[in-house]
C-alpha cells in the first residue's frame, strides 16, 4: 500500500498517470482525506468512472 507522505506529489503522479495507474493509485493509497480524495477524483476520466467503480467493489 502506498502511504500518503505528500499529497502534492501523489497529485502530480496521478495526473500524469494512465488510466490504469490512476485506479491503482486511488484504490491503494492510503491515509487521504475525503477532500484529497475528491480532488482525485475530479481529475479521473468521467468515461472510465465505471472501470473505477468496479476495482473499488
């Protein structure tokens, strides 16, 4: 799992991400607030949200 040690840096990898990179950063980091999280989420593909929702199940 992967710790939350800077929420900037998490940020930066996550925009740069594929796809499937962002999934495992979302569904594996931990210690995020729910804003963090929501700012995530706003920078995920609306047309892979389903994707999404499926690794989360």
């Amino acid at each position: 799992m992967i710790q939350n040690t800077n929420f900037e840096e998490i940020k930066e990898r996550f925009r740069n991400a594929t796809v499937d990179e962002k999934i495992r950063i979302y569904t594996t980091t931990q210690g995020l607030t729910v804003e963090q999280f929501k700012e995530l989420l706003r920078m995920f593909p609306l047309q892979y949200l389903d994707k999404l929702e499926r690794a989360m199940a």
